[in-house]
C-alpha cells in the first residue's frame, strides 16, 4: 500500500514537473515559432534544431547523480521567473524579437530552478543554460565582422605587395573589384564555433579557467580565420586571372578551411585534456548536494502551478497594452508645406524601408540649395511593418546602382537646437555622392539612437499611448566635399523644424 502511494505521488510530482517546463512552450508559442522560423529561412542558426537534443543528452548523461538529488522547490527563483516575464513583455512592447526569444529560453532553466530547487538545478547548469544558443542571435555583429575582413584583407593584400583601392567594404586591385558582403563576414563561423567550443570545453574540462580560456579561444580564432579565408580567396582569383573563387566555389573552399580550422583548435585544446569524474567522485558530490527532506507532493504542485501562473500572466498584459492603445486614424503627411521649389526626387533610389502606414517623399530647392526629405510613418507596428529593424535600409543590399560607403554619428546644431543624426554616404555605379541624415521622432521627440527609440517606443505602449513613431531621412547630393550637402541640409533644416514637428505631432494626437 506504501509502495503503490509513493508511486502515485512520484507522478503527480513528474506530471507537474513536466508541465511546469514546458508551459513556456505552449504559452509562448508565437515567440518559440518565431525561433523556429529563422532557423528555417537562415543556414546561420541552422544548428538551433540539434541544441535541445544535446541539452536532454547531457541531462541523461547525469542521470545517476541527479537521481540521488530529492526535488526542493527554490521559492526566491520565482523573482528570476517574474523577470523574464517582465523583460519578455517589455520587450513585446518595443518589438524587440531577440530579446523576447532570450527571455522566453530562459524561462525554462528558471522553471527548473523554481521547481526543482536550487541543488537539482545546479547538476544541470550547463544543460540548461546550453538551451540559450538555441536562440538566432548575431546579426548585430555581421556590420563589425565584414569591416574587420574587409580591413585584415586590405593589410594582407598590401603586405604581399598589391596595390589597393578601398572604399568602404569594396576595393579594387589590378586583376578585379571585390566585396566584402554578409556572407563574408564570417559570422556563421563565429556563431558554430562558439557553439561548439562551449560544448567541447564543458566535455573536456572540469577547471572553470580553462573553460573560460578555451571558449575566448573559439571566439578568437574564427575571427582570424576569417581574414585569411578572404585573403587567400582574393589571392586564389588574383593569381588565377580571376577565374577561380569568383562564384560559389569560393564558398567551398571557406567551409573546407573552417573545418580545417576547427580540427586544429580542437586538437591544441585536447592538448589540456582533465579527466571526467569518476562515479565515486559523483557520488560524493551528490551526497553533498541531497536535502535533508524531499519536498512533499502538495509543495511541488503549488510550486508547479505558481511558475504556469507567473509564465502566464504577461501575454495576457501585452494583448490587453496592445489592444488599449491601438489608434485606427489615418495618417496625414502632406499637410507639411515649405516655401521652397518643389522638385524631382532621386529617380533610382529607393529606400528600403519595410512598408509603413504613409510615406512622405519630397525634394526641394533654393538658389543653389536641393534637399531631399523622406518620411515613413508607422503605426499599430508588425513584424511585417516596423519602425526599427535590421531591415529598414538606406540601400536595399542587392540594389544594383546604389551603395554605402560610410556610416558615422553626427552631431549637429539646429537654430541652437541639438539634433542627433546617422550620417551616411551613398554612391552610385556613375559616380554620384549622396550625403543621409536620418533619425527617429518618438514620443515628441528626436534620437538618431536605435536602443534608445526602442525604449521611447515600449514606454509610450507600456502607457497605452499607441506606438507612433516615424523614420526622417534628409540628403543632398554633393560633388567633392560633403560639407556642400551639409550646408544645405542644415539650412533647410533650420527653416523647417518647427513645421516638421507640428506634421507628426498632429498625426499623433487621437
């Protein structure tokens, strides 16, 4: 009769186990597909699908020390659970996608910790944690990552003693013009280079040092050979007249050299092999680790329903945020006027923008001055139709006129009114130079910063003010010195603020 009660309490205690850890899943199921369709349309975080499987392997590889560890539920973890909900919601509001994976991931080791208690939690750190690079994350780095290639290369190129043209991430030498675009960026070598170095140092080591040292040495060594990849391709098509590594067997031969690379660090870091624990040891450390008491069947269930309660509550939140601040106006951009000649815009430049709710796109002159100014709207944002994402370019990236030679921020002063810009330039396949200016109006306010506008945006939701907000990109077209498309633009800046102002301020009001 006892045995078949501890039987039947063993379930109970594993059915709301279970459903604790997976609650996340189910109740978070949007922020999971999204995970699940980057790894679809991306080879990039293709591994994403192998990252679950090796966390329950290693789970199940430490299946005898933590079966000696009784179930104690972690009660000051539900503060750590209550932050990822709040962090996810916040992160809903300003529609930042990353941050909503990560903080849905993380859910399920703070389940854990809630539920299981801090000493089961602890034999499966690693495991668990192992689950966060499962999220798609490193686009932020792709930027970086091709000017360190473009710029290793350039040195290397001149190095051996071959004249270079630079000019943003393209240069030309004698034999050909070249390009440092994203798929040379390396970054899908750092990102499965990370990956496999955090799971090599945990199997190999049990020194938290070397750990450490070994996974900065996957993260460095992929950056280095990336540079040599490109230059050697470079080389490759310069000493063969440009008939080899000119297309898609270039591609072939970085994978061939990254798995070549990859052998290498794994064998130098064999070098420093520790040796695993022996079961004795296992023992030990799970004797070390066992509560005096296993938590009865009633507290694991309270503990299991509170984590499904917490996880819950905070899609709930951001639906009734979303629906409380929803603004179904139309919204009106020609009421903006100016005195100056109104002209052509650019013909062949076309901002890549994802679709807005109104759009401005205006061109305007006096005396020797013409500025161009552009506006995207948005409102009641989707995935689909954002105000700041990765996608909203100045030149769509396979754009056959049009490319970006420079990026800096800028600062400028208005009729003595500060204003943040991003500063590009911009060139066409003739030779024409086209200085940007573009920044974000949110919450009545200007910020060329992408961080800081995100917050604005999930404040003003958060407040159920609705998620207005708009893009301003202003340029001028310049011969020799940018300064020329400077001085135009701030002139018709400085007569058009106010005017600017009081067109998105009154599309706002609702």
């Amino acid at each position: 009769m006892i045995d078949s009660s501890n039987k039947l309490s063993k379930f109970w205690k594993s059915l709301a186990i279970a459903l604790a850890l997976c609650a996340p899943l189910f109740i978070y199921f949007s922020t999971a597909q999204s995970i699940v369709s980057i790894w679809n349309s991306s080879e990039t975080f293709a591994h994403g699908y192998i990252i679950a499987p090796i966390s329950l392997w290693l789970i199940w590889q430490r299946r005898d020390i933590i079966s000696r560890i009784e179930i104690s539920p972690y009660w000051p973890a539900l503060l750590i659970l209550a932050a990822c909900g709040f962090g996810w919601l916040l992160a809903d509001l300003a529609d930042v996608q990353v941050v909503k994976q990560y903080t849905f991931v993380t859910m399920i080791p703070a389940s854990a910790l809630f539920v299981l208690g801090l000493r089961m939690s602890w034999a499966m750190a690693f495991p668990l944690m192992f689950l966060l690079l499962a999220v798609p994350f490193g686009e932020i780095f792709i930027g970086p990552l091709i000017n360190i290639t473009a710029d290793f290369t350039v040195a290397a190129l001149q190095m051996t003693g071959i004249p270079v043209l630079r000019e943003g991430t393209t240069f030309a030498i004698p034999s050909g013009n070249w390009s440092v675009v994203e798929a040379c960026s390396g970054v899908r070598y750092l990102i499965s280079s990370f990956t496999l170095g955090c799971l090599y140092a945990y199997l190999t080591y049990r020194s938290y040092t070397r750990r450490a040292l070994f996974i900065a040495f996957a993260i460095i060594v992929p950056i280095v050979a990336n540079g040599l990849r490109a230059y050697m391709i470079v080389m490759i098509g310069h000493l063969s007249s440009m008939t080899l590594a000119v297309g898609f067997d270039h591609l072939i031969y970085g994978w061939l050299f990254f798995g070549l690379v990859m052998f290498l660090m794994f064998w130098v870091g064999s070098i420093w092999r520790e040796p695993t624990d022996t079961p004795a040891s296992e023992s030990k450390i799970a004797a070390a680790d066992t509560p005096m008491t296993e938590a009865k069947t009633s507290q694991v269930l309270v503990a299991a329903v509170t984590a499904i309660l917490c996880i819950s509550f905070w899609p709930f939140y951001a639906n009734y945020l979303d629906r409380a601040g929803a603004n179904t106006a139309v919204v009106n951009l020609e009421s903006f006027h100016s005195e100056w000649k109104d002209v052509p815009v650019i013909a062949n430049w076309t901002l890549g923008y994802m679709p807005a709710n109104a759009e401005f796109n205006h061109a305007y002159q006096r005396d020797a001055y013409t500025v161009g100014m552009a506006i995207r709207y948005y409102r009641n944002q989707t995935h689909e139709s954002a105000l700041i994402s990765s996608s909203n370019q100045l030149v769509q990236s396979k754009d056959p006129v049009w490319h970006q030679t420079s990026e800096v921020a800028q600062h400028e002063l208005i009729s003595n009114i500060p204003l943040d810009v991003i500063e590009s330039t911009l060139k066409d396949n003739v030779g024409r130079n086209v200085l940007v200016w573009r920044w974000y109006w949110i919450d009545d306010r200007f910020t060329s910063n992408a961080y800081k506008a995100k917050l604005l945006q999930a404040k003003e939701k958060f407040l159920m003010r609705g998620d207005d907000g708009a893009a301003i990109i202003f340029y001028a077209s310049f011969a020799d010195k940018p300064d020329e498309a400077r001085i135009a633009m701030r002139q018709f800046l400085s007569e058009h603020m106010a005017p600017l102002n009081s067109t998105l301020s009154q599309n706002k009001k609702h």
